[in-house]
C-alpha cells in the first residue's frame, strides 16, 4: 500500500485520530482516552474522547505557536519533521506537568495526557492561560532518541 492511499484510508477509518500519537507510540506518554490499533501492520492510535481531542488540539496549536521562534519555523500551517513535532508533544507535556508540579521530578512517561490537560484547565482556568514560558524552556530541552552506530 502506498503512503499516500495508507493516509487517507487511515483518515477515513479513524476519524479520531489522537493527536499525541507519535508520544503514545515511542512510549514517551500514555493517555486514559487513547487506544492502540493495528492497520496495514502498523499500530495506530484512536482517541475515545470528543473533548479531550479537542483540548489536545487546543493545547498542540498552541504550543506550535508559542514555539514558532524556539524551532526555527516560520510558517504554522507546514507539516513538521518528526523530530521537531516530538519536541513539541513530549517537551510540551513535560512543561505543562513541570508547571503543573513545580516541585516534583519530571516523570521519565507522562502517564495521562487527559488528566493532566484537565489538571491545567482547572488550574489555569483556560489553555490560553498557561506559562508558556516555563513550557517552552522543557521544549527546548527536550532531547529524542539518540541514533545507534553502525558498528
């Protein structure tokens, strides 16, 4: 199957796709609301929730906003490398638990996506309200998976 006719089959059948799927899949984060299928061997994830795809998505345009200048991209409609949009997920998640829980250590998963945006909203009233400040500090941080030698 061709990349192209894989993507919109996988669009069609799964119409709530989990936006966090890259983190879920690399066992970065796990969420309460998400569940992991197979199609054309390759693991998907779907996400059981209206609202929390929706937060997610929230939350993910607006770290790729605050972002921007961090991760030297100009343009907010392009498509991100995989590299760039995993530190996004991942260091954005571990900023929103870091200013969630200032005091703690930062988890090596973050074990709830849903509960811990809800713990946000809550907390900061609104996504728009977060200190995205001390989030992107965690985005720039943050460091993906070393590439293995070829020894």
């Amino acid at each position: 199957m061709d990349q192209d006719a894989f993507r919109k089959f996988y669009r069609d059948m799964n119409e709530r796709y989990c936006l966090f799927e890259k983190g879920l899949l690399s066992g970065q984060c796990s969420c309460s609301q998400a569940s992991k299928f197979y199609l054309a061997e390759r693991e998907a994830v779907l996400c059981s929730s209206d609202a929390g795809q929706s937060r997610c998505e929230t939350l993910l345009s607006l770290l790729r906003q605050h972002t921007r200048f961090t991760l030297k991209s100009s343009n907010q409609s392009t498509i991100l490398p995989h590299a760039k949009a995993m530190r996004i997920q991942i260091g954005g998640l571990q900023g929103l638990y870091r200013a969630l829980n200032s005091g703690e250590e930062q988890p090596a998963v973050v074990e709830d996506i849903y509960t811990l945006v809800e713990s946000a909203i809550n907390r900061f009233e609104s996504l728009d309200r977060l200190p995205f400040q001390e989030i992107i500090k965690q985005v720039a941080a943050y460091k993906g998976r070393r590439r293995r030698s070829r020894s």
